[in-house]
C-alpha cells in the first residue's frame, strides 16, 4: 500500500509539471501528427492535372485518370501552382494537356502530353506507368475511332461512343503483386514503420529525462523525510518504479491510440504487441532510475538524458531501418535494446507474427530490464540509506 501511495504521490507531481508533460506528451502528439501527415501507408500516386482547354476529349482523359484507383488527381487552375505543389512535395507529378488537343486528335495528328515529376526516380517511374497507361487506352479509343471513320465513314462522336462500349466489353490483363519470400526482411510501410519506432524512441528519451525527478527528490531532502516514517527504504525503490513504469505505460497506449486512430495503424496481435510494450516500458523504467542515481543534477538529466536516447535510437533503427545500413553497423546498433524491440514490432506488423515469433525479442528484452532495473534499484536503496 505504501509504495502504491508513493506511486500516485509522484504522478500527482508529473501531472503538475508543466515541462514534463511536454516532452512526455505534447511533444510525442506533435511529431506523430507531423510524420502521420506527410508519410502515406496508401498506395496511391498524387498527380496534379492543368488543363488548358475542358474540351470533350480533354474531360474525358481527366475523368478516365480520375477513376483509376491507383491515382489520386488534382486539378490545378494554372501550370505555375501546379509546380510550387510539385515542388513542395504535395504532388508526386503533374499532368499538363495541352491547348487543341480535340482539335489535333479529330484531325489525326499527335500530341504529345507532358508529365512533370518529382525528384525521386521510383515515384517517377510509378507516374510514368499509371498515367502512360491511361493515355494509351484513351489514344487507342481515339484512333479506332479515327480509323472508322476515314474508312467506313460516320461522325468522329459516333465512332468514338461505339469504340468506347467496345472497349469496355474486351477483356484485360490484370498484373497481380505478391510477396513470395514471406521470411524475407521487408518493412511495415509509411506510418505503420514511424509509429513503432517513435514509440520505443520517446519512451526511453523520456524515461532517461524522468531521471531528474528523482535527483531533485534527494536535492529537496523528500527521501530523507519519507524515510524519517515508518516506510521502509525498498518500499520507496518499489513506489518509483511503478511510478515510472506507469509513466511508461500510458505513454505507450497514448502513442498506439493516436497510431490507430488518427492514422489507421494496425498493431498486429494484441497479446504480442501488449508483451512487447511491456517488456520496453520496463527497460525504459530500469534506464529512468539508473539515470535518477548517476547524474548530480536535474540540469544534467535532461541535457545529456535525451542525448543519449536520441544516440541509442539512431543505433538502433529507431531514426532509419537498419536494413539500408552495412552489416557492420547492423551489428552495432543490435548492442542497444532498441533495435531488439523494433524488430520485434517488424515481426508483428509485417509477419503477422505472435509471441512465439517475438519469443528471442522479448527475451533480451527482459534480460535487459532485469539488469538495468537490478543496479538501479541497489543504486538508489543506497542513495536513500546514505
């Protein structure tokens, strides 16, 4: 009981701490609902469209790019705001049809359509494969209908209305997409990669900041004064910790509520993702008293604390996949528990994966929270009995 009052004590106290709730809190809100907002999990292709002219044929190549489900498509009144939104990455291409196009086809000319795009060469190619796509049905409903009526004669309208109900009722080739190395390192996409990850990264910067709550306990004298009552010294080491694993916890379930439903992330197996979220918000509760018993000062802790997460973090796969880095560095970055814990959110989230899959995962990761919070609770039992 007296630990669970220890426990509510400190929260009432974080709740009041105006800096800390930032960091513990807003901060985390904000850069999820920056990266939730620019990082897309759908497959579409952004394609801005100008069009000079809103002539039949020119409608009709918007509206068939309109319905394609692999495009999203905005029209852009001028050529000039199209490219500030190309540019400032809001588009992925822009689609100009040019004046007199209606014009050029009936007459059986050719037109070329240009195609802007971004600076990335696969975005690049995937527009130029959805749009070039398109076109060619749109020029080959245009040219049959060309084509009959040089040699059989009629109305272009007519023509071109009889080789779209043709069109329509031939058959397609349909391209299927399918993972077949279901072992193989792949990544979850966009967000689904962000929100784990900015999960085990804030838990444990936050956790090494918190260290400065207890440093300012034993500068203000609030231990020595606990312990002036009939409250054991392990009792007070027992009421931080589940001070700081509550801490932990609720920041865990904040990230994963926003994650889900703001931006639609889905966690993969709940026991495996509640398991893992445990298992971390324990290593972030040993590094959180530890940093309480090595630095002297609250100033210390919250500088070189979240330095230190921020370095762990790049390690271990937290800032980048270490998919894309060499070996060697894969290595290296498997010494922090960071990269243990994103891969096991890698084995949920893009395996389907359970606690059988995450079994190695969890299990470093709870050697690591039984050492941390082993020297950290000897540490400050000292610290209270000095």
């Amino acid at each position: 009981m007296t630990a669970l009052t220890i426990m509510a004590t400190g929260l009432r106290r974080l709740a009041r701490d105006r800096t800390a709730l930032f960091f513990m809190v807003l901060l985390p809100i904000v850069i999820i609902l920056v990266i939730g907002a620019t990082v897309r999990d759908t497959g579409e292709i952004r394609i801005g469209v100008v069009a000079a002219e809103r002539t039949p044929l020119a409608t009709e190549l918007v509206t068939d790019l309109r319905q394609s489900p692999a495009v999203s498509v905005t029209d852009y009144a001028g050529e000039s705001e199209a490219r500030n939104a190309l540019r400032r990455n809001e588009l992925d291409a822009v689609l100009i049809v040019p004046a007199g196009l209606d014009g050029t086809l009936r007459s059986g000319g050719t037109v070329t359509i240009p195609l802007l795009g971004s600076a990335a060469q696969s975005i690049q190619q995937a527009a130029r494969s959805a749009v070039s796509g398109l076109v060619a049905r749109h020029a080959a409903r245009v040219e049959a209908a060309r084509f009959t009526v040089d040699n059989l004669g009629g109305t272009f309208d007519e023509r071109l209305a009889t080789a779209t109900r043709l069109q329509a009722s031939v058959g397609t080739v349909t391209v299927r997409t399918e993972t077949v190395d279901a072992t193989s390192d792949y990544l979850p996409l966009g967000f689904s990669y962000s929100a784990p990850t900015m999960l085990v990264l804030f838990v444990f910067i936050n956790a090494l900041a918190g260290g400065a709550a207890i440093i300012e306990s034993r500068r203000l004298g609030i231990y020595d004064r606990v312990c002036a009552a009939p409250i054991r010294p392990h009792d007070i080491v027992f009421g931080e910790t589940l001070t700081y694993l509550a801490v932990a916890l609720l920041q865990s379930l904040l990230i994963v509520g926003i994650g889900a439903v703001l931006f639609g992330v889905r966690w993969g197996d709940p026991l495996a993702a509640a398991a893992l979220i445990t298992v971390w918000a324990l290593v972030g509760t040993g590094t959180g008293i530890l940093a309480g018993t090595l630095f002297r000062t609250p100033e210390q802790a919250g500088a070189i604390g979240p330095a230190i997460g921020i370095a762990c973090g790049m390690l271990g796969g937290a800032m980048w996949p270490l998919e894309i880095v060499p070996q060697t560095m894969r290595t290296i970055g498997h010494i922090t528990p960071h990269a243990w814990a994103i891969d096991g959110w890698i084995e949920i989230l893009s395996r389907g994966g359970g606690i059988p899959q995450i079994a190695t995962q969890l299990t470093v990761l709870a050697a690591v929270a039984l050492t941390l919070l082993t020297i950290a609770s000897i540490r400050l039992g000292r610290r209270l009995t000095a």
